[in-house]
C-alpha cells in the first residue's frame, strides 16, 4: 500500500462506534459481499442451535464447566454426522497436543470431543502443554523427526516448520466443505493455512492482540487526569506514571497504568515488546517490520524497537509496575493482574473481552473498554532512517490464530486419517465457532458470522460491550497498516532468544535499551545463518508478497 492512499484512509477513519453503530456496517468493515443483516439477519433468526448453545451456560452466569463443554460438541455434531457414520471410527486411537493454559484450550477440546469420540468410536490420548513448554516440545519433535502426535493445535507461524518440511498431511476437501472456510475474515483465508498451494489448516482462532483498559480509570475528575483513554503509547507511559501512589478506584488496592509481562513466555511473549514496536516500525506501506527484505538483517535494533524497550525501562526505573513484575508472564498480566482488578491497561488477546464478562475470576467486566493497539505520534522509516513527526497505528496480527492441523503419521491409514480430520473439522465448525468465541476458551472471533451483535445480545451481552469488542477485533483485522508476523522457519526460535535477551535487559543486565535491542540483533544473525540466509530470504520476501 502506497503512503498516500494509507494516509488517506487514516484521515477518512471514522469513529469505531459510528463506523459500527449496526452489523451492516460491521459486514461492510469486514469486507463481506453484502450487508451482515442480509447474510445473517434471516438465517441466524431461525437458526435455534445457534442461539442454543449461547445460553450454555449464558453470560453473567458463571463460567463454563466440562458439562457445558460436552452440551455444545454434542450439538454441534449435526456436520460430523452428514460425513461419518455411527461407530465408523471404532477402533481408531488418535494422540492429540494442545495447551492447557488457564484451563482452557485441550480442556474444551475434551469436552467438545467427548460427543463426537462416543458418535464415531474413535478414542483420543492427549498431549497436555504450557505456553512456556510449547514451542520446545515441537521444535523437538521437528528436528528429531520424532512426530508422536495425529493431530495438532497450532499457530500459523510454525507452518514454515511443520508444512515447509513435509510433517503435515494436506486437508481432504469433505473437510474442508464441513467447516465452510469461506466465512473466515479476510485475513486468516490463504496464503494464512497453506504451503505450497495445499491446504493444512483447519482455523480455530481469530489472534490478533486489542487495547483493553478500565473506564473508571479515565474521563474527568479521574485518577489518571485524562479525559480519555490514551491513544498512543506516549500517553501509555504518561498515564503509568501519572498514577503511581494512587488507588484503584474499584479494589482499593494501589493502582497500577500499563501491565507489560517482563517475564517470557516460550516466545510468546515477544508478541508484547511488539505491540509497542509496531506503532514505532510499521511505516505505512512498508511491510517489513522484523527484518530487512533485502538481505535478512535484524529490524530489532533500530531505533524504532530501541524506543519499544526504552518504554518498558523507563516504566520499570519509575517504578510504575507491581511488585514482583519481573517473574509476571503474558497469563499472569491478563489472569492474575487485569480480569482481576490490577492495572489500567493491557494488550492482549480476545480472551480479555470474552472472559471479562463470563468468567468467575473477573472483576472488571462493568468497567472495561476496548480498542485497537495503541499508536505513536511519530513513526520510524527504515528506507530514510530518520524519525517522521506523525500519528502512526498498526495493529499486531499476533500469532495469525491457533488451529487445528493433521500429521502425517496417519497419511498411510485412510480411515485412521478421516478420523483425525473429522475431530479437526468438529473443532473449527462454523457454529462451535460462536460459543468458542463469545465464551472464555482461548480464541477469539475469527469468521464473518461471529461478528454478527444480535446474536451475542441473545447471549447476554449488552450492545454497547460488544460494539466495543467486537469493534477492535474487526477494526485490527481490517487495518490498512497491520503488522503481519511471517511464516518462515524458525520464527519462534527468533522469539524465544528475543525473550531472553530481553529478560536481561529489564533485568539491569545490560546497560541500554540498545543494547539489549543488540543482543537480540545478534542472536537473530546466528539463527538465520544456521537455517540458512538465502533460504529464510526467499521465504521471508514470499510471506511479505514481495
């Protein structure tokens, strides 16, 4: 995208409330062929099932147990029956890993699967795995060529490791009809699941990180002494300070601006330096944001990224944080900090929005607002190297979504195969979708259908709330300067030895932001020299469609 058209576009950017005031709009944001109330207004109207499973258990009534889960996969089945027969799968065994994080993601799929195991005959074991163990368990598994797993939860950004190196078995197209691909959003449709022009992925999430913070915090005669949320991350900073020593309007405890997780998270966690980095380094039109796109050098040390660390520092000397911030992960800042009365402000996942109204761990839920990644007021050109003095956005497309993807070790065994494609396809049905969506599982809105208001309405949820929510997802997935990650090999080594340099540069084991942006640069070099520069430059230019 040319800089003039960008800049166009972010003068013509309505306000999201107005811009989303009805789901026409919202289809329209969305690129839909035609008006949301068209597509879903008559459909959804009729379709029981779907306003069924929206009130197992319904919002505001505590949150979801192992019996809701087993209620929504049962019936959810209707699809997995038009393809498979009753005890078609007896005898199959198939071993399944996922995350267990926060009692969500391989606990649902337990729940959801539980039907469809006693409908098909067929039995899961199940590979339980923390965030933090994730990334080492398959990159194990993919360099010792030791795949012990039939199916796969996994984010679009490990393609280039499994798919790029045959591990991955191509989707049947049964399956792909089942799970009606055509109603993602835009972004996650292919290349997003592909490799080599084969299908491999069956989606399940929507991953792109939101602003979440709490109303209380801001608007006159506040704590914070701004009338409105801040929009750029200097004012991220400026709010944090502004509120150390004073107390949360809602617990009484000490208040606390921006929670930033100082601690790793098997690489997940880069995706937070991130979201301050992109507003700096995504120049509009440019693509490349992590690396050079002419010969794979680190972006990671320019002064963009540098200003991204010197935030977290900065906050850090000024005390600004809670206690102990430095051993707080990503799941702690959103779990134990944020949905539990800690803090002003997060970057994180859909999690936030559905979880802080239907979770019983949630204390904001009344309080809570919603928008994309904050910007900057001014934004880095790497082609200039030189800092341009305007208002800058980019949303992170975080991890591209989890989904559901099938190995080859059932390739050779056709029923063994159709098994393990139809407990993905379940998965990622279209209606299984809304529940996952509106209730706390891990994911977040991902297909056209589930930005439809009136159906979450019926659920519980206030319009106001959901206009909120649902608008900073669609507004992220539709930005004309979204930061796009790259699904090259490797790229979660990149982010894991990114978390370790950068745990000891908040650590006080560096001297300066660039130095510890250095180390990181440095690392980075000795990665892509091990795969293989030229290699990792032609898969790196491809994915940014250069």
């Amino acid at each position: 995208m040319k800089v003039e058209i960008y800049d166009a576009l972010m003068r013509r950017q309505a306000n999201r409330r107005d811009v989303l005031r009805g789901t026409a709009s919202a289809a329209a944001l969305l690129g839909l062929s035609g008006p949301m109330g068209g597509i879903a207004g008559t459909a959804f109207a009729a379709d029981d099932l779907r306003a069924q499973i929206l009130q197992i258990p319904g919002v505001g009534k505590g949150s979801p147990t192992d019996a809701d889960w087993q209620k929504v996969g049962e019936l959810c089945l209707g699809p997995t029956k038009a393809n498979v027969k009753q005890g078609e799968f007896a005898g199959v065994e198939l071993t399944f890993m996922g995350l267990n994080n926060q009692n969500l993601h391989n606990f649902l799929f337990r729940g959801f699967l539980k039907p469809w195991e006693a409908y098909t005959g067929a039995k899961i074991n199940w590979i339980d795995l923390a965030q933090a163990d994730y990334n080492a368990r398959l990159q194990q598994s993919i360099a010792t060529g030791t795949v012990d797993f039939d199916i796969l939860e996994m984010g679009a950004p490990f393609e280039g490791d499994t798919a790029g190196r045959g591990l991955l078995d191509e989707m049947p197209d049964w399956a792909a009809k089942q799970i009606e691909a055509d109603d993602l959003v835009s972004y996650l449709k292919p290349p997003v699941g592909t490799w080599d022009g084969k299908t491999y992925r069956v989606t399940i999430d929507g991953d792109c990180h939101t602003f979440a913070y709490r109303k209380d915090y801001f608007g006159e005669g506040s704590i914070s002494g701004m009338a409105e949320p801040p929009k750029t991350w200097q004012e991220v900073n400026a709010a944090s300070k502004a509120l150390i020593g004073k107390t949360d309007p809602l617990t009484g405890q000490p208040a606390y601006g921006y929670l930033d997780p100082l601690k790793g998270w098997g690489g997940f966690g880069f995706y937070f330096i991130e979201n301050r980095a992109t507003a700096y380094a995504k120049y509009p039109g440019d693509p490349a944001w992590l690396f050079d796109p002419e010969n794979m050098k680190p972006l990671v040390n320019n002064p963009a990224w540098v200003q991204a660390i010197q935030d977290v520092l900065d906050l850090i000397a000024a005390k600004a944080y809670p206690a102990d911030q430095i051993n707080a992960d990503p799941g702690t800042t959103a779990f134990s900090q944020f949905l539990a009365g800690t803090g002003a402000m997060l970057m994180w996942w859909g999690d936030v929005g559905s979880g802080a109204r239907t979770s019983d761990t949630s204390v904001v839920g009344d309080v809570v607002g919603f928008g994309i990644n904050r910007g900057s007021n001014r934004v880095y050109n790497r082609k200039t190297g030189q800092w341009e003095d305007k208002y800058n956005e980019a949303p992170n497309m975080a991890y591209l979504g989890w989904g559901i993807y099938v190995t080859k070790r059932v390739s050779s065994d056709e029923k063994k195969r159709k098994a393990a494609w139809s407990a993905a396809a379940h998965l990622g049905g279209k209606d299984l979708s809304l529940w996952t969506s509106a209730y706390p599982s891990g994911f977040q809105p991902y297909r056209q259908s589930n930005f439809n208001y009136d159906e979450w309405e019926k659920a519980g949820y206030d319009r106001a709330y959901i206009e909120d929510y649902l608008g900073s997802n669609a507004d992220s997935y539709n930005h004309p300067n979204a930061a796009i990650e790259p699904r090259i090999p490797g790229i979660f080594q990149y982010y894991s030895v990114a978390e370790d340099e950068l745990a000891k540069g908040f650590a006080g084991q560096y001297k300066s932001a660039q130095e510890t942006a250095d180390a990181i640069a440095a690392a980075w070099e000795k990665i892509t020299d091990q795969i293989g520069r030229d290699s990792q430059l032609k898969l790196y230019r491809a994915s940014l469609g250069l």
